[in-house]
C-alpha cells in the first residue's frame, strides 16, 4: 500500500480572531501546543506517510507560511489554488497530482486545524480505512461523539463491511439539540470530521461521475494545462455534497482517539491544560478567582482577569476581544464589522 497524506490549509478561521488574520489563519496558530496546528497534523501522519508522501492544498496567501512551517515538503508537493473553490476541487487537484507520482496512490485527506488527542489510535484508524480503500471504496472516519453537539454533520453507521469497517446509511445534517441526544445514545451516529480515505483514482472516477464539470477541468490541468488558467473555471462545491452523499457505497471506520475541530476559543478548555477551576490560560496573563475562563495574551502587556466566569479575553497586541464562552461563534460578526468599517489593518 502506497500512502500519502493531503493536507487542506485552505481556511480562513474567523473565529479566532484577532489571534487569526487573513495572512496567519487557524491553521497557522499554535492554539493547543507551542506548535501550529497544520504542523501538528503534519507530524501526527508523518509516520504513516513521510514527508516524501505529504501533500499540502492551499491558497496563494499562505503559500509562504505553508513552506516555513513544513520545510520538510518538496516544493511541488505544495498545490496553490489560484481561487477559492472549497474542497471538492481542492482534492481533485491533489488526486491528479499524486497519482502522476504514484498510480497506486492511496490519500488520506486531513483537515489542517484539528487536534487529536491519541496519535497513535488515530493512525491505526487511517491504516484500517486504507485497506478498506484498496478495494476501490471512499471511506470515511466517524467520531464517537462525546457530546449533544448541534454543529456538525452525522453519519449514521450500517451493515458490517469486514472487520472495523462499516457501511455508511446515511449523512445526516447539524440536529437540533433533541435529536443530537438521541444520537449520542446510539452508537450507530458518528460526528462527520472530514477524514477520508481513498484510492486517488477511485476518487477521480467518483468526480467523473457525480461532478462533470470539475472532472473536465482536471483532466485539463492534467493534460499540461495552466492550473491558473483552468483551476477558477471548476465548480464551488465540497467533497461531501459533491461526491460523499451521492455515491451509493461509502464505507465508514470508526474513531475513538480524542478528535476536535477546536472550533472556537471557547473549545480550549477541552484540549489544553487547565488551571485547578478549570482556566486555559498562555502568554503573560494571570486569571484570580475565575471559573471556566480562557485567558490569552500574545501582546507585550499583562492581562489580568478577576472574579469572572466563562469568558474568552484574547489579546493579541493590537486588538483585545472579551466575549462570553457560550457566544464565541459570534466572533466572526467583529470581522464583518470591520470590513463594513474598512479597517483592513485588523483583517
């Protein structure tokens, strides 16, 4: 089996502004350990895939910061996407590419932003969907979910397909919060994380069918065709909508190995080390008799916070946020108040 690992950097992540800007995204923040995020993936894999068989998609904005902080990589083994097409594109164009290199090529498709808790039981589970895939399935990882969580896709589990793998019966959309409790008591639901596992050629040929227009640009782009020129012409569509729904046999392998999309700061507390009443606290930044706060400072001045409960207080040297843990989500409605506003400079 000839393994590569792909890489999508292609996110912006308002939500963790003003940490995050247009030019340093999530990806590139050092959220949970003194690493980046996309390093941390890059060295959860590398012992399945190798440098040599990593891949990395993203936009021409962070091309520079993808190659610092992954020296390891081959110049051509990180693909600039000349315009923002979501992920379906993204990973047609990554197929075409490692299967020029490698015919066999079986791809792991990771997010770049996410953290995981158990390294080596997430890589037994990519191993386990990669011999899945050899028989020409797509497979997806499903997460044991931990909570009610309202957020996220589902999918729901069917008939055994060899041993830790199963059938995939249906992806469900983001529950309300009644139906997440049901599926938390039923083992048959999983979180969808956006892990798949595939044949590059069996992918191309799933593109061929469900997304026409998307296959012809790529065969384009595969026949010596300018990616700049041809790229913007492919559809905006994700994996999931475009080919995952739509194929008739998804296989599914479950995963138990600590996953989260840290998708907001009020996300920290679950992934990082606590103080003794539960405060994420980094940088120089002290929280006295505070409950379930996350406290951060990256500027060069104290942040102190007192007697307070469940708040985010993000100082980033030029910009400070303060909002309640329960509506961290709600900071990307700063990022669009200061583009109405033109404040480019905090962008």
């Amino acid at each position: 089996m000839s393994l590569h690992a792909i890489i999508l950097a292609g996110g912006s992540g308002t939500r963790f502004w003003p940490l995050s800007r247009a030019a340093k995204p999530k990806q590139f923040l050092a959220l949970v350990t003194g690493r980046a995020l996309i390093a941390e993936t890059f060295l959860r894999v590398e012992p399945l895939c190798g440098a040599a068989h990593t891949w990395v998609v993203c936009g021409a904005a962070h091309e520079e910061g993808v190659r610092a902080l992954l020296p390891q990589l081959a110049p051509a083994h990180i693909l600039v996407e000349p315009a923002a097409r979501n992920t379906a594109p993204a990973i047609g164009l990554a197929c075409i590419r490692a299967i020029a290199e490698d015919p066999d090529a079986v791809l792991a498709v990771l997010p770049s932003d996410h953290h995981i808790q158990a390294p080596e039981a997430f890589r037994a589970a990519l191993q386990t969907a990669a011999k899945a895939a050899m028989g020409g399935e797509l497979v997806t990882i499903g997460i044991q979910p931990t909570r009610p969580e309202t957020g996220y896709g589902y999918l729901k589990r069917g008939a055994s397909a060899g041993e830790g793998v199963f059938r995939v019966e249906a992806f469900v959309e983001k529950p309300d919060v009644a139906t997440a409790q049901r599926y938390l008591q039923d083992l048959a639901y999983s979180w969808n994380a956006g892990i798949f596992v595939f044949q590059a050629s069996a992918m191309l040929a799933a593109i061929r069918r469900h997304l026409p227009a998307l296959h012809e640009v790529l065969q384009s782009i595969a026949a010596g065709g300018s990616v700049a020129a041809e790229f913007p012409k492919a559809p905006s569509i994700s994996i999931d909508y475009g080919v995952m729904e739509r194929e008739p046999r998804i296989a599914l392998v479950p995963g138990d190995f600590g996953w989260s999309d840290v998708g907001s700061f009020a996300a920290l507390p679950e992934v990082r080390a606590l103080d003794a009443r539960g405060n994420a606290v980094a940088g120089d930044a002290i929280a006295i008799d505070c409950d379930g706060c996350v406290v951060l400072s990256q500027g060069e001045r104290l942040v102190a916070a007192v007697g307070v409960r469940d708040l985010c207080i993000v100082d980033s040297g030029d910009a400070l946020l303060v909002v309640p843990r329960d509506r961290a989500q709600d900071v990307r409605a700063v990022v669009e108040e200061l583009k109405k506003t033109g404040r480019t400079n905090l962008l």
